[in-house]
C-alpha cells in the first residue's frame, strides 16, 4: 500500500499529472461559458436564451452555432472523453512500478500535449 501514498514518487506523478488534466476540464467549461457571454450566443438549449441579467435582450439567433464557443466546446468533449481513460491508464500504469523519468515522460509529456 505504500505504492499509494504521496511519499512515493511514482503515484506523485501520477497525481500532479491527474490534477493538472482534472483543472483543465473544469476549465474548459467555464471558458465555453465565458465565450458564449462574450459572443451572446452559440447557446444549445432555448433554456438558455431567458431574459436574464446576464441576457437582458435574448432572441432566437443565439441558438444558432458559433464556431468561437463550438471551438472550446469541442476541446470540451474530447478532454470528456479522454480524460477517464487517461486516469485509469494512469492510474494501472504506476503500480507496474517503471522509472521515474519515464513515468514523468510518459504522464507529463500527455498533460503538455492536451494543454
């Protein structure tokens, strides 16, 4: 059990690449909110459109696509879709017990690529 605690720095490399990916998907959210306010639109559901503090004039045509907002929404979904198996790969990987630098290769090299 030893190999799940954040004395090792096997499963340290695996947390701080995991947080990392973790923060990033949140991120990602509210970036696709902060576009589609910036824009006033590119909104999916007619919920959205509601008179609001925030959409004091809403209409229709804020439903229509944005490719600004669909372009974060997209890296969105995809770090949605990636980001599970990447924690359980991960996750399986560290108990093989490889090297340090490749673990820190491997894992980090993943987070540099999907930031």
């Amino acid at each position: 059990m030893d190999k799940l605690s954040f004395h090792d720095p096997l499963f340290r490399t695996y947390a701080i690449a995991a947080s990392i990916m973790v923060l990033k998907a949140l991120t990602m959210s509210w970036l696709t909110v902060v576009r589609m306010m910036q824009v006033r639109g590119g909104f999916r559901s007619p919920e959205d459109i509601k008179k609001t503090i925030l959409n004091p004039h809403p209409n229709s045509e804020q439903l229509a696509p944005n490719e600004y907002v669909d372009r974060i929404r997209r890296i969105q979904l995809n770090d949605l879709e990636n980001l599970p198996f990447f924690l359980v790969a991960g996750f399986l990987f560290i108990l093989t017990e490889p090297s340090i630098a490749l673990t820190q290769w491997l894992l980090y090299g993943y987070v540099v690529s999907r930031l």
